[in-house]
C-alpha cells in the first residue's frame, strides 16, 4: 500500500535564454529565484530554480535553460500542457492588470466552478493561474517580490498531463500515486487542437495545494524534448522510506522506477509512465538550505560537493546570463 499522496513537489521545464526566463518567473510571475545551480547530467547548463519565499515543496518551477544553440522542442502526447499557480480568488483583477501591462497575452475561463487566467512564458511554456478563495494564507511569500503579498501565487494548483489515451496513465495516478478520479467536465476550446474535449480531474488523497492532475486526450503525435517544452513532474514524498513504497507500487504494474539519486536538495526517482510522460517522486528534505541560509537563496552559483573541483571549468562553459531586475544582484 502506498503512503498517502502530498501532491506535487515541483516542474521541471527547458527553456532557451536563461535570462528571459529568470526576468519573466522573477520579474513578471513574482517568484523567488530560490537557487541557482547546474543541471548535475550537464554541467554546461544552468538549473534554476523560482519558488515562494523559501522554495517550499509545491512551489517551485525549475529549468534548464538550453541557451540560444539548444534543440527547440515540440508539443505533443505525453508531455505536460500547463502548469497551474493557485492564486488568491480576489486577485484576478490584479494579475489580468498585471500580465496585460507585461503584454502577456492571457485568456480568461471557467473551469470547474473556478477562473483560470492562461498564457505562455517566453518559450511558450503554458502556465495558468487558478483563483480559490481558500488560497489567502497559504504558502510562504516573498518580502523582495515584485508582485504585492497579498497577491503573490500560492504555490502549485497542478498540472494537465495531454496524453493519447487517459486510461494507462489514470491507472498510474490511481495505483501507484493514490489519486482518486473527482470530476470530469467539458473543456470547450482550450486549445487549437481542443474542442469539446474531456478534461479528468484527479486529485491527490491528501488534498491540499498541488494536489490536482487532469488528463486530457490529443491527437497530436508524441512531443519532443526541446527548449519550450516539460522535462518532467514531480510528486512529493517524504523520505527515502516511502520512495521504497512507491517504487514497489510500480513494480506492481510492471513499471520500472530508478533507484533513488541524490540530487543535493531531496532525493529523486523516476519512472515513465505508459502514456510517455516522465514522473518522478521527490523527499521534502534535505530542502534549498542545505548549502545557502533562507536570506541568501539564489544569490550565487552553487555546485554539489562533488562538483565543487571543477567549478572554473564549469562557470566558464555556462551561457551568458543577467539577473532579474528583482533579484538581488540586479537593478532594484
């Protein structure tokens, strides 16, 4: 039996320019830029991380960013469509202000009873805003962020996974990651590729922030990694013990997890599920202050011990990168 599901623990993207990306999550989104390493598979490129105001498990989107010479990827089945923020129910107004002056573009719907604000970051990642009203006092916030307190996104809401078929991967979320199916409802024009097509809602038996999955079905051929697109999602565990649990869950259904790797801030698994989408389970622990105090997260490059050798090497293969403007090594 596995433990009882937490939700997510993070999003992992590609993007292209590392510096439009860190201005558009700090600058735009309001989000701390809670750590800056390298990837620990390619030392050549950045891993950032943004989060609330201390990289909270369910707050934080992280990247690689590619730089101007890396692949552009291509949407498709099997990857992730958006990645949803919750925000506050009285913030709407504020954030359709907010991005309208950014000139992001934004379409504003219903679903499921609640307002979702939708829209792509630079590299045409899709990103979405969902108001609850139950979100005011959730999460840590920012002091130094752009974006007012009250105002500021409350951590994760969850993600839709467009897959080709719902069944394999609902039976994934089902067995392995204890999600139960709570809804289903038309999802009339979401996309170019989307009409009229059904959206399943699952959601995590722990509730919470982070706690929601939808599938939605596409015909669209299976994605392509690249710049733009989502590496992959991460489910929250709270140790190695119940990654152990997890990992027996997939056996179960003939799934093959990693063992756990040691990723310096939590430990990680992985498994791709049938429907190509790559999951992995995270610990909460050891967290963003294993190497940086709370009040200096973000503020330098930081390396793994065993990286730590070859740091010269390693700052002089990254691409050219600037600040935010609301970081503390920037214009504000």
């Amino acid at each position: 039996m596995t433990p009882e599901t937490r939700g997510l623990h993070h999003v992992t993207a590609i993007a292209s320019d590392p510096s439009a990306n860190a201005a558009f999550y700090v600058d735009t989104l309001g989000l701390r830029f809670v750590k800056r390493t390298v990837n620990h598979d390619d030392t050549g490129t950045y891993h950032f991380y943004f989060g609330d105001g201390e990289g909270s498990p369910g707050s934080t989107i992280t990247f690689f960013p590619w730089g101007e010479n890396g692949r552009e990827g291509e949407f498709g089945a099997g990857q992730t469509e958006t990645t949803a923020y919750l925000i506050p129910g009285d913030s709407v107004g504020y954030w359709r202000e907010r991005l309208a002056e950014a000139d992001v573009a934004v379409a504003e719907r219903e679903r499921f009873g609640a307002t979702v604000l939708s829209f792509e970051d630079p590299d045409g990642i899709g990103v979405e805003l969902v108001a609850d009203p139950d979100a005011e006092g959730v999460g840590s916030t920012w002091t130094e962020s752009p974006v007012p307190a009250e105002h500021q996104l409350r951590g994760f809401y969850g993600v839709t996974l467009a897959v080709a078929e719902v069944e394999p991967t609902a039976t994934v979320l089902e067995d392995v990651l204890g999600y139960e199916h709570e809804a289903t409802e038309v999802d009339a024009g979401a996309s170019p590729d989307a009409d009229d097509r059904s959206r399943y809602r699952y959601r995590a038996t722990g509730g919470g922030p982070g706690s929601v999955v939808d599938l939605v079905e596409t015909d669209l051929p299976r994605g392509r990694m690249g710049a733009g697109t989502v590496h992959h999602v991460a489910f929250t565990a709270a140790d190695v013990d119940e990654q152990a649990a997890y990992r027996d869950a997939y056996a179960d259904l003939g799934l093959e997890a990693t063992e756990p790797i040691d990723r310096t801030y939590f430990h990680a698994i992985y498994c791709r599920e049938p429907g190509g989408v790559l999951f992995e389970i995270a610990t909460t622990g050891p967290g963003f202050t294993a190497d940086e105090a709370v009040d200096d997260l973000g503020r330098d490059l930081m390396l793994p011990e065993w990286l730590e050798g070859e740091r010269d090497r390693i700052e002089a293969a990254l691409p050219a990168f600037d600040p935010p403007e609301s970081h503390p090594e920037g214009g504000r």
